[in-house]
C-alpha cells in the first residue's frame, strides 16, 4: 500500500552545502570548489564526477555518514568531455580501438555513481537529466525518499563546458544556454536533531510543474518568502500576475545547473555567511524562495527557512 | 511537516511496447510465449561491427518518420499504444511524462561531432537533441501532456526507474496520471563501448550459460500509464497489474562491474519486498537481470539464492529474446512482467543450454503456464544503480 503524501509541504534539514564555478562567487571561501578538480581521494573518475565528490565531501564535513545515504544528482548534458573523448576517438580511429575508460565516464550517472562509490554511499542513488531542471527534480525525488527511509541524501547538480560544446556555443547553436559551467551540492535529510546543527536551513516546500502553474503557487500563501530568487528566461513577472506579493531577484541561468548554485546562495544569505545585499535586501532574511523557469516551460520553486525561522 | 493524506494503491492501466519482437502486447506475448530470440546482424547504420554482434533491432516498418530522432521515434510508438490502452484522453487530464533513457539523443550527438571534426561545423538540429530532455519535452508536446515532466538515466536501470519516480509524481499529488517508461536506440556509441569492455557475446546472450561471453544490446521503448487505484475505478479504466513496491540501492563497488556477492542487488530487492509490504514467501517469480555477462549472472544468483534460501521462485531472463535495450529494459521487462501476471504464464530464458551451477539459482529455459500472483523484475545499472519492481495481480 502506497502513502500518498503532498510533496509540496515537507521538512528536509540541510546540513551543508558547497558549489562550483559560474554562480559560487557570492560564497565563502570555504564552500567553493574549484573546477579543476585535484587530491589523490578523486582520482579515477571524470571531471565532473571528481568536482562532484569534492563538492559533496565539503557539503558534509564533520556529519557522520551512514551506509544508507543516498546521492541524488542532476545534469543537462552529462559528462561531455568524455563523451567528447570517446565520440571523436571512435570516429578517428574508424571504430578499431574504442576507449573502455572514457565509455563508462560517458554516461550520465558516472558523477552520482562516482561520489556513492567514494563515500559508501549505498542507499539511493539516482541522476536526473532533465536541463535546467535537473536539480529540481533530484531536490525532490531526494524528499520523498527522506520522507520514506529517514536517511541523509547528497543532492546536487553539474555541467561542464567542453572543447565542442564550447565552438557550437560559439557558433550560436540552439541547445545550451550559456557559456559557463558548474553546479553545487547540499546534504540534507537524515534523522538527527536539527536543533543540534551549527548552519544550516531547511527544504519547506518544493513545487514542480508548469510555468503555467507558477502563480497559484504564490497565490494563497500566508507567509510569503521574503524574496524569491528566480533563474529563467527575462520578465517571469508576466506569468506571475498579481503574484509572488513579494520582491523577485532576477538573474539568467549562468549554466544548466544554475538551479543548484542559486539554492547554494539562498542557503547561504539563511545561514548569515553571504550578505543579503547580493540580492538586493538590506537585512539578513528567514524566508528566501528559489524559483526555475525553463524556455521548454517547465517550472520548479523551493521554499528555504533558516533554522531559527 | 507535511501530513499524510490518504494511502491507495497505483495501478498500470495503460501499456505500450515496440521491440526486436514487434509492436504491441500481443506480439510481445507470442514471442515470449514461443521462447524466440529476435536477435540477428547488425543492419541500422554501418559499422565495423557489422557482421560480428548480434542485436535486436527494431523492425524499420514502424518508423514513421526515419528523419525523426531514433530514440523519440521509438518511444512515440510505445508512448501512442499506453495511452491508446488506457483509453486516456491526454488533453482532459493533467498527466505527467517521465522518460528514462541512456543514451537520448546520442546518434544525433555522434553525427554533430562526426561534423565538426570533418569542418563542418555543428548541425544545430543534431545538437539540439543531445539533452536527453529533448526527447521529453518534444513527446509531451505532441501528446499534449499538460503535467511535469522528467527525464532520468541511471544506465540499464532506468525504465525501471522511470516507473519509481512516476509513483512518486502521483503520491506527491502532482498529476492525475503518470506516462512513465523507458526508451534507447542502437548507436555506435554504446555498440563500441559495451564492446570495449569486452562486454558483447559474438554468439548472442545466454544468460547463466556456463558459456556465457557477455550481452547482446537491442533497442526498444515502452511505457505504462500509472494510477491511483480510486482514480482509475472512476473512471472505469482496466487495470492491468498494481505497481506495489519498489526498492532502489547502490553497490557503490565499481563504476561498471557488480558487487559480485550481489550485496546492492540482494538489498533492492529486500527494499521492493518492505515497500510491498510482503515477504519471499509470497514471490512466484523474479524476472532476472539476466544480461548475460559472466559478472552479472553470478552476481544476481548470489543474491537470489541467499534472499530466497532454499524456496527460490521461478527465475528467468528476457534478454536473449529483445536484446539488452539499456534504459528502455526495466521498463519493457515491467510489461513483461505484467502480461506474465494478467495472462498467466512465466517466460524461459532463450539462449540458455548449460546452466552454470556458479550461478547458484537455476532458471526457466522454456515459457511455462502460470498463475503468478506476484513478482519482482530486477534491473541493474552501470554505477551499481539497482531497481527492483515488485508487480501484483490485481485478483490477488
């Protein structure tokens, strides 16, 4: 018998949470990772998939992990520059020596499967390819699986710029939206006493939908978010109509995964470590909303509190 | 904190399928029925490999539009027949689609970079169908489905995966019915890489021969269309099977081997049980991974033969008989899963002489009359990403 829940609502502490290149420039030294992924602990996986296990062994410094913690990734585009590697090699070399190591990096799920194999993690894990929405989707299949098993999750999201993604960004080509890279992790969930944790806030509500649905989100709301920090296409404002009732910060995705570095920031402006003012408000806020809006016209808001809020 | 509102059952009401063994559920039940491999020569694009490998290859007759994206156009035809059964007006319903997928738009990727390195740029149209979302979104447009929409990959067991997170859209309340599969083309792509693993039989798959070298890949789509029991009884939909449980772990052993004791694939399936609330007792088959490679064989009938001890179910594998179609298998495998509890009877496995006594559980080799009433289908991944569905009867 299946328990039907409305996912809308919820409760998942984050305990950590670091980021990685365009979009981490708001956070503290401590929470960047760097792009160029370096340490003998990530060596033997792709790019992506060592920034990933660096960025989620920072997000859950000093938490005691469990064999049941699962990872929960998104990325648009996976792993290119291994795809990129073993495309352009295959079609070089007329199909004769095709590289083993760059084919399994290829796939999508090597950065999940990656940080799950360097941290034990051996609960759910599961990656979400679905653009600019990727980390929405990972955010919230995270919940429900928090909601059923009580474990800790990594959540994150990831992508990368490589050599011939870079020229057809160059050349205009539609597909990928900016030409930058990076992403970020949180890790939250678990069982422990929130009231124990040093920074850190909390997931109160996660929608995901339509942009059509996006004012009935706002509409009927009594304790608006102090802010909503949106990353989409220009003017969201239009599809609101009278709604949030609250100010909206605007920036355009840096990269696919803007969504996961934008809550990085959010989270951060909670914690008190990054200044409100990076997004326009004078005081430190309780109450912040991530909103994600895609050009395909898919939609997806987070609800963030601090933990004295 | 949220409160929990009611509990019910999901049900699959529609079903939709096109493989090696043809379109539809019919078709699919008689080749399951006779035990026949659709696997043959390589045929869809040229390669050095052709010749040498064994596929199963989706028949061109049902391809509409062959300047479509392969991997679309399959789960078009998959996508068309599960709503087509559920007799569901896509247009008067908030329905959500969730796409698993390995390799999405891949063979357009292969072609953008084949371009650029002969200087010719990139095709934008090939590009753009490089996100595997790509092929989410343009379905859920020409089906007019209004709800979310997700895509996921989590290598070979994604269709199944699929599956989970469509259960979990409904629970959370966010549609009124979920269209929720798995679709992979062939490519040169996962062609030569599964064969630079040394992970490709020549001969085809025999999955737990003695002699087993390895898979045969396919290609194929197939999606069902989830409910919650009360909202498919009113609207008198058929219901074909319920989706009861599922349980979801990771190895975390190796980036594409097995744990081989079978550990992660042993806890999935403890997980599908709890989450079904019931127990091995009750299994009256697993649908094996059954990939055919020397490490997953023994390593899934290690971990069948401890989870069931002495009074091992009924166990086969389909892989012989479409292929290995990569993200669209968990999902295929759910529907044969489905015919196997709603028609009554349990698939063999095809290509499988001498059963490999290190494999610890030995499986149907020929397609039995059956009156199963419930069932895992066990669906492994790259990355050690393991996905067990349990499906009932819904007499049961």
């Amino acid at each position: 018998m299946a328990t039907i829940v409305r996912a809308v609502e919820c409760d998942f502490p984050v305990f950590g949470y670091a980021a990685s290149g365009a979009g981490a420039e708001g956070l503290v030294r401590d929470r960047v990772v760097s792009l160029l992924p370096v340490g003998s602990g990530a060596r033997g996986g792709g790019r992506l998939p060592r920034v990933a296990y660096q960025l989620a062994q920072r997000a859950s410094k000093g938490h005691t992990l469990r064999g049941g913690t699962g990872v929960v990734f998104g990325t648009a585009f996976g792993c290119l520059t291994e795809t990129e590697s073993f495309v352009s090699h295959m079609i070089r070399e007329r199909e004769a020596t095709p590289k083993p190591r760059a084919f399994s990096s290829s796939v999508h799920n090597a950065i999940a499967s990656f940080v799950a194999l360097k941290l034990n993690a051996r609960g759910e894990c599961q990656t979400f390819v679905h653009g600019e929405l990727s980390f929405a989707q990972a955010l919230f299949a995270a919940v429900l699986a928090h909601r059923r098993s009580g474990e800790s999750y990594w959540v994150g999201a990831l992508d990368e710029l490589p050599a011939h993604t870079f020229r057809a960004l160059e050349q205009g080509v539609r597909g990928t939206s900016a030409a930058h890279e990076g992403g970020a992790v949180l890790f939250g969930g678990g069982s422990e006493d929130v009231s124990e944790a040093v920074a850190g806030s909390r997931l109160v509500r996660i929608e995901l939908g339509r942009t059509q649905d996006v004012p009935a989100w706002f509409a009927g709301s009594d304790a608006k978010p102090e802010l909503v920090l949106h990353a989409g296409p220009p003017a969201p404002e239009a599809d609101f109509g009278s709604e949030p009732g609250c100010p909206v910060f605007h920036a355009p995705p840096d990269h696919p995964s803007s969504l996961a570095t934008r809550t990085a920031l959010a989270l951060s402006i909670l914690d008190g470590e990054s200044s409100a003012t990076l997004v326009g408000l004078s005081t430190r806020p309780s109450r912040l909303a991530v909103l994600g809006t895609t050009a395909d016209g898919d939609a997806a808001l987070f609800e963030l509190r601090g933990f004295g809020a | 904190m949220a409160s929990v509102l009611e509990s019910a059952p999901i049900v699959l009401t529609g079903l939709g399928v096109v493989s090696a063994a043809g379109r539809g559920l019919d078709a699919t039940e008689a080749t399951l029925r006779a035990g026949r491999s659709c696997l043959g020569p390589l045929t869809r694009f040229p390669s050095p490999r052709n010749g040498h490998h064994r596929v199963g290859e989706v028949a061109q007759e049902w391809i509409a539009d062959p300047a479509e994206p392969r991997t679309r156009a399959l789960a078009r035809l998959a996508l068309a027949d599960a709503l087509d059964d559920a007799r569901l007006e896509a247009r008067t319903r908030r329905i959500a689609l969730v796409l698993g997928t390995c390799t999405g738009g891949m063979p357009e990727t292969e072609e953008a970079i084949e371009s650029q390195l002969a200087g010719r740029g990139f095709p934008e149209r090939v590009w753009s169908e490089h996100p595997c979302g790509a092929t989410t979104h343009a379905l859920a447009e020409d089906f007019g489905l209004r709800g979310p929409r997700f895509t996921i990959s989590t290598a070979c067991s994604s269709g199944a995966q699929a599956l989970v997170i469509g259960r979990d859209v409904l629970l959370a309340g966010l549609a009124d019915a979920v269209v929720a599969g798995g679709a992979d083309a062939l490519c040169r792509l996962t062609l030569n890489g599964f064969a630079s693993l040394f992970a490709t039989d020549p001969k085809g798959c025999r999955p737990f021969d003695v002699e087993r070298d390895g898979m045969s890949l396919g290609e194929g789509a197939a999606f069902c269309v989830l409910e919650r029991e009360d909202v498919a009884l009113e609207r008198g939909a058929r219901i074909h099977v319920e989706l009861a449980g599922a349980g979801n772990t990771c190895d975390a052993f190796h980036p594409t081997a097995p744990e081989p004791d079978g550990r992660g694939a042993e806890a999935a399936m403890r997980a599908a049980l709890r989450d079904a609330g019931s127990t091995v007792d009750a299994v009256d088959y697993v649908n094996a991974h059954g990939t055919g490679t020397p490490g997953n064989d023994q390593a899934e009938g290690r971990a069948l033969a401890r989870l069931f001890g002495t009074r091992i179910p009924p166990v086969s594998s389909v892989k012989a008989i479409f292929g290995h179609t990569l993200g669209a298998a968990g999902a295929i495998e759910a529907i044969v899963c489905s015919l196997g509890l709603a028609r009554g009877f349990l698939p063999g496995t095809s290509g499988l002489t001498r059963f490999d006594p290190d494999c610890e559980v030995e499986p149907l080799t020929e397609t039995v009359t059956a009156s199963p009433r419930f069932v895992l289908s066990n669906s492994f991944g790259f990355g050690g990403n393991n996905t067990v569905l349990a499906l009932r009867r819904r007499d049961a």
